[in-house]
C-alpha cells in the first residue's frame, strides 16, 4: 500500500520548523567537507559510512577524496519522526573488524543529532584498532559528540533529499 504524501508530512515538524537541504546544496556540502579535510591534513585510508543516512554523503566525500576504499556500518537509533530506540543497534551485515585495524578511517554521517550513534561508532572503530575522525553534514546543539567536521549547526528538524518523501510502495 502506498503512503499519502499529506499523511507522511504530518508526521513531521512544520517546514518553518525545518531546515531544508536541496540536492545542489548537498554537493556544495559534500566538496566544502571534503576541502576541510584535506585542509586538516588528515589522510583517511578508508571511508566509512554510518548508514543509512550517512551513505551518499560518504560515496560524495570518497570521491572528492579519492578514496576508493569504502565501507558501511549499519546502525538503527531512530525508528521514526522523533522516535528512537533506547540505544543505537549495530545491524546485519556487520563490517570486517580486521579491515579497520591500523587504519586511518573516515567515518561519515548525515548528522549528529544526539551524538549517541556517531559516539557508539567512533567507539567500535577504535575498538578495532582505526584512527578516527569524523565528518556530518549537519550537528546539533545537544549532541554529545560535535564531529571533527560538519557543515551546518542547526537545532531545526532537519529535510534531507533523499528523505524528503515517503517510501515507494507497490499500490494495491
């Protein structure tokens, strides 16, 4: 059964409440993050994305990168607008341990809400021997963990565009 736009807006804050991130601005984003690491000096062997909502902006900053060594971490916290789990959960597939072990890892996520996945993560990688640093589109005030490098601060519920619309289902 299909979802009804109308009804997968509502679930959501107002757009006044929002920030609005439109596909030409994520690009700008993604290369701006990009520059900063760079700047930063740091030089990651392998890029790895906290999915799902960290994936196209860590395939963007691998490319401007060129890092072709690129991974995912599968993590579920939020179940949900405005709804979440008690604690983040590491899902199936789960990423080789061995291939982070004394490498340099970028690990990417679209925001830090509040820094409770991005911290789990950070804390796994380097757990498996992996120098971190972290890149986030957008952090949030009340985060428990700033990432080394974002884009946008915003307290706003944040629209991305590759969620801006309700899931495609088959129609009955």
């Amino acid at each position: 059964m299909a979802i009804d736009v109308d009804t997968f807006e509502r679930a959501a804050p107002a757009v006044s409440e929002r920030e609005i991130l439109g596909w030409l601005e994520f690009g700008e984003a993604a290369r701006h993050l990009a520059s900063e690491v760079v700047e930063s000096g740091y030089e990651p062997d392998l890029v790895i994305a906290i999915a799902r909502g960290g994936l196209l902006l860590a395939g963007a900053v691998a490319y401007a990168l060129d890092v072709k060594s690129c991974g995912a971490l599968n993590v579920e916290f939020y179940t949900g607008v405005n709804e979440r789990l008690p604690a983040p959960v590491v899902l199936p597939p789960l990423l080789d341990d061995a291939a982070v072990n004394g490498k340099r890892v970028l690990l990417v996520d679209d925001v830090s809400d509040s820094g409770h996945t991005l911290a789990m993560a950070v804390d796994l990688m380097r757990a498996n021997g992996a120098e971190v640093r972290t890149v986030c589109l957008y952090t949030k005030p009340r985060t428990i963990l700033t990432p080394d490098h974002y884009w946008r601060r915003s307290a706003r519920w944040i629209t991305f565009p590759w969620s801006a619309l309700p899931p495609v289902t088959a129609s009955v």
